[in-house]
C-alpha cells in the first residue's frame, strides 16, 4: 500500500543536500573572486616568490623596482680566496640580477593559459607556494677587472732563500711560497654559475702558487763568509771643496748587501751596493746640512775592486743655499765670493734688480753642482789662482805641473768658482773680439751660451799672436791664457769631466 510522506520528512532530505551544496559553493565563489582579482588588477599570483622574497600581490612595476633594489643595490656577496674575504656588490663580479625578465616569469605564472590552467596554477600556488628561477646576466670581463684589482691586494710574493746576518754570523734563510689568483679557473667557475654565486652569497677564488727562484742557499753559505773577510770601505769624494772621506764598512752592515742570484749556471753570490744606502744615509750627518752623497757609481767600484779590498766611491753633492745680503753687497761681489756667476744667481731670483740690493734681503744660491753637469774624473784636478796669476795641474794629488798664465783684466774678470771641463775646440773663435784661441777647454758660462775656457795664446785674424810676453799678468778678456806647448798639452791631458778650481 502506498504510503504518502509529509512536507517535515522532505526537510530532512533537503537541508542536508543545500548544506553540500554551500560548501561546495562558497570555496568555488571565494576561488573564482581571488582569481578574478588577481587577473584584473594584473597583479602576481600568491605564495609566487624569488630568492625568498614574496612578490605576490605586486604589480610587475613594483616587482621590477623592489627585486632590482633588494638584488642589485642592497645585497652584497663575499669573495674568498680561503686567506682574504672581500664584501662586493654583484656587480663588482659582473653578476645581475634582470629584474624586468624575472618579473615577467613570476607574472607569467597564471596568467595567459586557459582558464582551467589559471585556476589550477593558482590552487597550487596558494597550497605549495611557487619558488621563480630569477634570470641572471652576467659580465666576465667585468669580473676579471675586479679579480685582477683584487689579485694586487692579494699576491703574496714568493721569497727566495738567502742570506741574514744573525748575531755576528751569516745564516741560510729557507725559501717562502708564494701565491696568487688562478684567475683562468676562478672565471671558468664563475661562468658556470653565477646565478649560484648570487643564491649562496659566495664566490671562491681559486689560488694557485709562486715558487721560488731560489730554494736553497745552504751551499753558498761558506762562499759568502769568505765575502766578509775581505774589507771594503766607502770613499766619498767632494770635487767642490777637493775632500776626501773614507769609511770601513762593518761586518754586520756588509753581511745585509750580499746578493744571491740564481744563473742558469748555478747561484752566484754578489754585493748589492745598492742595499747600502741606509747605511751611507747614516754617515751622511758627518757632511753637515748643506752636504749629502750622490748616487753610488756600482760599476766603478767593482771595476776598481782588488781580492784585498773592495773600495766604493761616491761624490759628495751640494744643496741649494741663501745669502744673506750685507751692507756695501753688489752683486758681483757676492758671485765672486761664492763662486757662481752672477747670471745664475738672477735667474734663482725672479724679479730681482741686481742695482738695487737692500741689506737684509735674502737671496736663493744655486747648487755648486749646477756647475758640475759631468761625471767627475777621479784622480785629476786644474788649481788655477788669480792672485798669483798660476795654474797647477794635480795627478792623484801630486802636483805634476805649475805654469804662468793670464787671467781677465778688472773690466772683464775671470769668475772664481770650481768647474769643469765641458768641452774641447781646437780652434775656438771669438767674433766679439776677432780671437782664434787654439786647444780651447771651456770650463763655465760667463753668461749664458758664452763660454770661458782655458787655451793657448790666441791670434788675430792678420795672424798677430797676443799676450806671448805678458805671461803672469792678467790680460785676457776672462778666459785662462796658456802658453801654447803647455795649453796643447793639457788638452790632451784633461778630458771633459776634469774638475777645474779658480781660486781668487
């Protein structure tokens, strides 16, 4: 029999079912207006990330910008070569982050498939999240400029065995590895990953080693101590005031100039004068203030040196000074009296009128070298006096010759000062005063391009020789007058270089 159900038993059966159908409803609602959401306002989807940094919810424009500031500008990396660590900017190494390509990939999950790939995209990013793979540039030539500026603060030379010096006595010194950049492998592994290198915030410098040169001196040793037996001396010679200084060179000093080189022949032990500059600079306070030494002539000495003793020359040169102007001053009487022409004394002082000198003024000198532009030939030296009106003519400090001359007359003096000989002429002309004087040594400038010299009795252009009786007195017009057998001599004698002192 058909039994008909009442309106209270459908309720039963419906309520439950429109339960179901809400909660299947609601979430399908809250998902399509989430989704709807994000395709219209064109933003990046949720839980969508790069590097671990959250771009959901941001337009493309703001992703671009806070990826590039948060990648680009703010994030540093370390180096290491495993000895150094350097704090760099990705791009010191070359390496970028593109913002605007990483950003499109982020923007692009979800956006621009099908509507159920969208959905789907979406669900699984709000439950898992969604790491992009950023779009990295990179630059190798940029990070072998910085490798290399690095590699300068980095390399640590190799240090050949050698020789020291320790209490008295002479001991061997072991080699020192040395290292620097492998910078061919660092790129290579840079190259490969520099997407890596940003995500780990590390970049490893690989190192490869220096040998030493030199790895064992241990057999040298006896010879070098045999070094140390012979003396050697420093002998420091001033051509300006013709003194000479001489020093012994301790032990302990000498033991620090031994040089170890290592020839194809085999390592050859030597004396590096140059490592004696310390010491010399040492000895240099004796000179006074106004003194110092020049450079060492290294080839000299050791072309000079004996198995008895090494001597080591060097010359002593001059400062620059100042004058002091005194009442009565002119300035010819003051270059006579320090010996420099007067025209070097004006060009030291611009502006100065050399009429008009006040008592007290102070005057810049030149150096005494300026007056000694060539090397200086040891051993030979020309002493002229005006006064007695006498050249001397010295050999390894024996006077050797001594003869009469003629000086510059009061109206046309000859300057008093230590130079040198700078040229030789055999026949010098001087169309001034129509002169040929033979076996011409210019010694200085009386004034800039006009040079005074020694020479033999000159000649007019009629042939007419003068001064040959007047010998002894002052006669020329500044130049040192010679007879002629003397002056030809002594141009053969004196080559450029030979000091010359004119004495008052």
């Amino acid at each position: 029999m058909f039994t008909k159900k009442s309106p209270g038993n459908w309720l039963y059966i419906l309520l439950p079912l429109a339960c179901i159908c809400l909660i299947l409803v609601i979430p399908a609602v809250i998902i399509s207006g989430v989704y709807l959401y994000y395709q219209v306002s064109g933003l990046i989807y949720p839980g969508v990330s790069v590097g671990g940094m959250n771009l959901a919810g941001r337009s493309v424009s703001q992703a671009v910008l806070e990826l590039h500031v948060a990648w680009n500008v703010e994030y540093r990396l370390v180096a290491s070569d495993g000895i150094h660590s350097w704090t760099l900017a990705p791009a010191d190494l070359g390496i970028s982050l593109d913002a605007l390509q990483t950003v499109q990939k982020a923007y692009g999950y979800g956006h621009g498939g099908s509507l159920f790939a969208e959905m789907g995209q979406l669900l699984y990013s709000l439950k898992n999240g969604l790491e992009i793979d950023p779009v990295i540039q990179f630059n190798p030539e940029i990070a072998q400029l910085k490798l290399e500026e690095l590699n300068q603060q980095a390399t640590k030379p190799a240090i050949d065995a050698s020789l020291r010096f320790e209490d008295g006595e002479l001991v061997a010194l072991p080699a020192e590895l040395g290292y620097t950049f492998n910078l061919e492998e660092t790129l290579k592994i840079l190259a490969a990953s520099p997407g890596e290198v940003l995500r780990t915030g590390k970049q490893h410098i690989v190192l490869k080693p220096i040998p030493a040169r030199i790895n064992d001196v241990s057999a040298a040793l006896e010879e070098a101590r045999r070094l140390l037996v012979r003396p050697v001396s420093l002998h420091a010679y001033d051509p300006v005031t013709n003194e000479h200084f001489e020093w012994e060179v301790p032990r302990e000093v000498l033991g620090t100039w031994i040089r170890v080189d290592n020839l194809a022949e085999g390592i050859a032990l030597s004396l590096d004068l140059s490592r004696g500059i310390e010491h010399i600079a040492g000895l240099q306070e004796s000179l006074g203030e106004s003194r110092y030494f020049g450079d060492i002539d290294e080839a000299q000495a050791l072309a000079n040196q004996s198995p008895e003793r090494l001597v080591i020359p060097v010359i002593i040169r001059h400062k620059p000074t100042t004058y002091t102007i005194q009442p009565g001053d002119t300035l010819l009487k003051i270059s006579w009296n320090l010996g420099i022409p007067f025209w070097m004394i004006v060009r030291a002082n611009p502006g100065l009128d050399p009429d008009y000198l006040q008592a007290g003024q102070i005057l810049n000198i030149p150096s005494k070298d300026e007056l000694l532009p060539l090397p200086v030939v040891p051993g030979k030296r020309v002493i002229i006096s005006i006064s007695q009106q006498r050249l001397s003519i010295f050999q390894d400090g024996e006077l050797i010759s001594k003869n009469k001359i003629s000086t510059g007359v009061d109206r046309s003096p000859t300057q008093p000062g230590v130079f040198q000989v700078q040229t030789h002429e055999k026949k010098a002309y001087a169309s001034v005063w129509d002169l040929t004087m033979p076996n011409f040594l210019g010694i200085y400038e009386a004034w800039p391009g006009f040079m005074n010299g020694i020479h033999g009795l000159p000649t007019l252009a009629n042939g007419r020789r003068l001064w040959e009786n007047i010998l002894g007195r002052p006669a020329s017009y500044g130049c040192i007058i010679l007879d002629l057998k003397t002056a030809q001599w002594l141009y053969d004698w004196a080559e450029d270089g030979v000091i010359v002192e004119i004495q008052p």
